[in-house]
C-alpha cells in the first residue's frame, strides 16, 4: 500500500518532503520534479530514466480518475469499505 503524508510549500515555493517518506533519500541528492495538470510527482533522478515509462502511465491514469472525479463519475466508500477494497489490490 502507498505511504501518504502532507506537507505544506512555503512562500519562497519550498516544499519539504515527511521525514518517513525520505528514508532512501541523501541530502544534496537529486530529484525530477514532474507537474501533469493536477499532480506533481517527485523522483529521485538515478530511477528517472528506469521508471518514466511507469510514470507517465500513473500520471495519465491519474489525470482520467480526476476527470471522471471532475464529471462526477466517482464511487464514495467509507472508510472500512475503502481499506476493504485496498486489502483486494
């Protein structure tokens, strides 16, 4: 299951990553940063090239569930059904 966590830009546009989402990352390391109309993905730069197939294949299943989110073409769970379905995947 995907690890989430919240974080917040600050007015200089600086966005700190949760400590327990940066446990593989060395400081001064370098990450590529990819915007898609409503999302932005952060990847360390040693894996771009590897994963940016995955990637782009994310961001555009990603962008049509917001669409579809947008159009009102969405299933609400509460939050046991929604683990239910979780545990499936």
């Amino acid at each position: 299951m995907a690890n989430i966590s919240i974080t917040r830009m600050s007015s200089k546009g600086q966005v700190v990553i949760p400590q327990d989402m940066r446990e593989d990352i060395e400081e001064g390391e370098k990450l590529v940063v990819i915007k898609n109309d409503k999302q932005i993905i952060i990847e360390k730069m040693e894996n771009f090239d590897k994963n940016l197939e995955e990637d782009l294949e994310f961001a555009r299943r990603t962008e049509e569930a917001w669409k579809q989110v947008d159009e009102g073409k969405f299933t609400s769970y509460t939050h046991e059904e929604f683990l239910k379905e979780l545990e499936k995947w």
